[in-house]
C-alpha cells in the first residue's frame, strides 16, 4: 500500500510538470514568434500559429498512436474497466504494464495538445495498474519480478491492491485523499471487507507526497510547475452567506445538471454504439478471423471480450492510416470536460441570479460543475468530499450536497450512469448490487444452459485434448466414478487454466498416447461452491457477487446425475434470460 501511494503521487506529479513545462514552452515559443515579427503585419501571426498547431497536432498524434499501436486497451478514461475487474471481470490486458506507460503518457500529450480531457480519469486507471503489479509481483514479460511480493500474488489481496490503487489515484488527482476513499467504496469496489483503514493509508501516503513536491515546486525549482493540486477551486475570497432567492438558483442548478447530465449520457451511449457498429462493418474484412490469428484492435472496436482465447491476442496485422485516423479519438481522456461545462452554465446562471443573490459568480461556477458531475457520474458522496478537499471550505457543504442530490435524481429518472453505459457497451458483464425482479420466479435450472462436459476423476488424454479444442469453457466439473466411488457424485471443479498448465495441446502426442489417462486429483478443486437446482435465482446472483465467483456448480436435490450444469456470470444477465423467456417483461 506504502508503495502503491508513492508510486501514484510520483505519477500524479510528473503528469503535473509535464503539463505544465510541455504547455509553457508552446506557449513561450509562440509568444516569441509573435513578437519577433511584430514589425511585419503580413507574417505577424503566421508563423506562431504554424508553430502553436503544430505542436498540438504533433501531441495528439502521438498520444494517437501510443494507444493505437502500443496498448489499445489505454483508451478511454479506464474507470468503467477498473470498475468490471473489481466486479470480477479480467477485461485483456487491462492492468498490463503497458497500458500503464502508454496510459500515463497518453493522457499528458493528449492535454498538452489542448484537449478538453483532463488527467482524472486516467489517474484512477494508472493507480489500478501500479497495485496489479505490485500485486502480481512485477512482471514476467518484461523481466520485472520481486519475491518478496508473492505473498500478494492471490485474487482476493490483488483485488484488495487496485481498490487501493483507484483510490489513491483519485487522490492525485484531486488532492482529495478522503474523497479517493470514498470513490473506491461508492463506485468502484464491489466489495468492501476491512479495507476501509488501507485505503486511508495509501490515500495518506499520496497526499503526503503531493504536497511535498508542490512545497519544494513551488520555490520553481520544476520549470513552470506552481502551487496547488491537479485541480484547484479557489473560493476563498467568497463570501458563503445565502437566502432564498439562492436556494432557487442551486434547486435550478441541480434539475439543469440531472438535465444535461441525463442527455450527455445518452448522446455518449449514442455516439459509441453507432462509433462500434461502423468500425465492426469496417474492420471485420480486415482482420483475420482463424483460430491462430486474432488482432488487438478487435476487442477495441468490436468491444467483445469472447474474441481473444485464453486471455491472449494476436497481432499480426498492419495498421493503416484510417485505422490510426479513427484511433485518434481514443486517447485517455477524464473528468475535465465535464467539470468545465458545468461551471460555464453554473457562472452563466450566477450572472442570470445577481441581481437578487447574495452568492459569488465563482461559488455558483463551483455548484455547477459539482451538478453536471452527478448528473453524469451519479454520485453523490464521494463528489461531495471531492469537492470539499478542493475549496477548502466547509461553509459550501449544505449547497453543495443539495444540487448532488437533486441532480442525481433528476438523472436517475432518464437512464444509468455514464460509467454504467460505457460498461454495458464494452459488454463487461458486470452485475449489480441488488438483483433485478425478474429474478424472484426463476430457479437455478431455469437459466443454466448447455452443453455440460464434465471429466471423469481419471480421464483419457484424448477427450481433454478435444475438450479444450472444441469449447471456450474455463470450468470443467470433475466426477467421481468406481472404483473411486460406489456412484457417481461431485469430486470438484478443474479451471482450463489448470489444464493448460499440463501443456497437453503443445506436447507432440502420439496416435497411441492420446488413449492414455491422467489423474485430475492435483489440479481439482475438490470443496467448489454447489447449489441446488431449486434454488431462487436471487439468491443464487447475490450468493455469486458476494463472494466473488466465476462458477458455481448446479447439482439435482437426488437422484439422477451429479451436475446438471454450471452458472456463470453470464447467465445472471438479463439479455440472457430475456433470450431464454422473452415473454417476461423487464422494467427500467
């Protein structure tokens, strides 16, 4: 956790200088081209503006293609994938190291060529990726690997590290240590056991390092680095005295905030549905669609993680130019577009409200963006403290808590959150807290599908072979049979990942060899959780989110075979079991 927090302030404050240096210096050279040729009118602002797009182009470009070629999964802010590992869903490369590099840089080129993007949202993804590697023990792939950090390598502690780690890069980004744990508790995690105190920690320890580096910056000793945070609302100078006239305005604040809120999420689950819907038109005639031979970009455009086999990809295809031209929107962006355009309309209604208000143009610049925020984001604490940590000031707490509350609700009454969007377009097959109702009058057996395939406790090589060929399944249940028992029951559960580990599809198996058998037993996972076929759907959904799974066995109440199938997350889905029952109707 102590290295997780440094390392995210350390990135938090390179992204920082590097902003603000790589900014000052297309600035300065502009300025000097401009005053160079002040005494020529025709050439005056020619050349500094060739100068000024240039670099703005030169930037975008490369933060284009740091996500195009290098790390696809980069794009975007990061939070909707963040929130999906958390649910329990291992999205590609979503925590590689270089998602994290091209991550970090990509974000500081893309707002230092001028983007409206922001280093928010990324700051959250780079977090994430810092703690999966700690969590991994470094890399194998790039050689990167400490012992010491193997007592981490398991699900639960790893899960445990990016929770931390999203939290604390809401505290770099914001300077908002507390509000960085309470955006891990309110939005990301999905679950929450005793990690209330060490996200505290680590987001203590990246405040500790943000303000020591904006203490020793501050004398310029980082180039045009100056004082504050990532973000700064300074409304010091306010006076926060208010009466009923300003109570209006803020009611109004918040119903335009859900408002707008509510459209912009709608026109973003627009635009990336139509942009998906293009690009897989456009690119299915491009990529190689065999068995050996899978692109990066797929999951990119087609947003379907069932593309890529066993977590590996391919890529063995060129890139071309409009390829790269319809990459270049996909640069990390974060939070900034929409804190901007809410305090533009939140000044705007201030200057509409002067007259009568006793509030300050700033503070209702401050109450406007908080209202788009959780008319987009949809929450309602952790913006609150955000917020809070930004003013410093405690006197606009009743205000601000007000027009989050109002403009969460205004947005709730017309669609989802726009991470919940992004999430269900991405198909990251996330399931929510609390089970949808048509849930309450199916059973177990209602929604498992088919085939099974189960092994026997000792299996010929060859169905295991032909098994992994043929099917996409990681989960295999294993039966016991004589003389290992008197009737067939449940041994337990073996993952593809555990098959594949015996390297049988690579080994140069002979005709003879494949009528050979291999003992199970090691690999299997002899005590999986089982229910029985009878079982509520409810309980089944809330007994699998809760404890984190990725399959539970279905077993008869008595007689007949021992495993009747195998529920998975997918089919808690509501696309799935609409599919199966379409006379059940769904309320939104």
């Amino acid at each position: 956790m102590r290295i997780g927090g440094i390392s995210t302030g350390l990135v938090g404050i390179f992204n920082n200088i590097a902003v603000e240096n790589i900014a000052g210096f297309k600035l300065l050279l502009t300025t000097e081209l401009m005053l160079k040729h002040r005494f020529m009118i025709q050439c005056r602002y020619y050349k500094a503006f060739i100068a000024y797009a240039g670099c703005n182009l030169g930037l975008a470009a490369l933060a284009a293609a740091l996500c195009a070629f290098i790390a696809p999964s980069a794009a975007g802010s990061g939070i909707p994938e963040v929130k999906a590992y958390l649910n329990g869903v291992d999205a590609y490369s979503i925590m590689a190291p270089s998602t994290l590099l091209v991550k970090i840089f990509g974000s500081v080129f893309g707002v230092a060529a001028g983007f409206v993007v922001g280093k928010e949202g990324p700051m959250v993804h780079t977090g994430s990726c810092i703690a999966s590697l700690i969590g991994e023990g470094g890399s194998r792939k790039y050689g990167l690997t400490w012992r010491w950090l193997r007592y981490f390598k398991n699900d639960g502690d790893r899960r445990d590290l990016i929770t931390c780690g999203a939290a604390a890069g809401v505290a770099a980004a914001f300077r908002a240590p507390v509000g960085g744990v309470l955006f891990s508790l309110e939005e990301a995690a999905s679950w929450w056991s005793a990690l209330l105190w060490r996200t505290f920690f680590t987001t203590a320890v990246v405040a500790i390092v943000l303000r020591g580096f904006i203490e020793f910056c501050s004398t310029e000793n980082c180039g045009l680095f100056g004082q504050g945070g990532l973000i700064m609302y300074d409304i010091s100078a306010a006076k926060v005295v208010y009466s009923a006239p300003d109570i209006l305005a803020v009611i109004l604040l918040g119903v335009i905030g859900g408002l707008l809120g509510s459209l912009y999420n709608y026109l973003v689950d627009k635009v990336l549905r139509t942009y998906s819907i293009i690009n897989e038109w456009r690119f299915l005639s491009l990529f190689s669609s065999d068995e050996k031979s899978y692109s990066l970009v797929v999951p990119l455009f087609l947003q379907k993680r069932s593309d890529c086999q066993d977590r590996t990809c391919y890529y063995d295809l060129p890139v071309d130019i409009d390829m790269f031209l319809r990459l270049a929107v996909l640069s990390p962006p974060g939070s900034s577009p929409v804190i901007l355009a809410g305090s533009c309309y939140g000044r705007l209604v201030g200057r509409l409200f002067e007259p009568v208000s006793k509030l300050d143009v700033g503070l209702f610049s401050l109450l406007g963006a908080a209202s788009f925020l959780g008319g987009t984001m949809r929450m309602t604490v952790s913006l609150c403290v955000i917020l809070l940590e930004l003013t410093n000031d405690l006197l606009v707490l009743p205000l601000v808590m007000l027009v989050l509350l109002i403009s969460k609700t205004m947005g709730d009454m017309f669609n989802k959150g726009v991470y919940d969007q992004i999430v269900k377009i991405k198909v990251l097959l996330y399931m929510g807290a609390s089970p949808e109702h048509y849930m309450k009058h199916l059973v177990a057996q209602d929604v498992v599908t088919g085939p099974l395939i189960t092994f026997s406790s000792v299996e010929k090589v060859r169905n295991i072979v032909h098994a992994l060929r043929s099917t996409r399944h990681n989960g295999f249940p294993v039966i016991d049979e004589s003389p290992f028992s008197d009737a067939p029951e449940l041994c337990g559960l073996v993952l593809r990942s555990h098959l594949l580990g015996l390297k049988l599809e690579d080994l140069d198996i002979k005709e003879e060899e494949t009528e050979m058998y291999v003992d199970l037993h090691p690999i299997t996972n002899t005590s999986p959780y089982v229910v029985v076929e009878t079982m509520s759907v409810v309980k089944a959904a809330v007994l699998f989110r809760e404890l984190g799974l990725q399959h539970m066995c279905c077993t008869k109440e008595s007689g007949g075979p021992p495993v009747v199938g195998i529920l998975t997350r997918h089919d808690f889905l509501l696309e799935h079991i609409l599919g199966l029952y379409p006379h059940i109707r769904y309320r939104k």
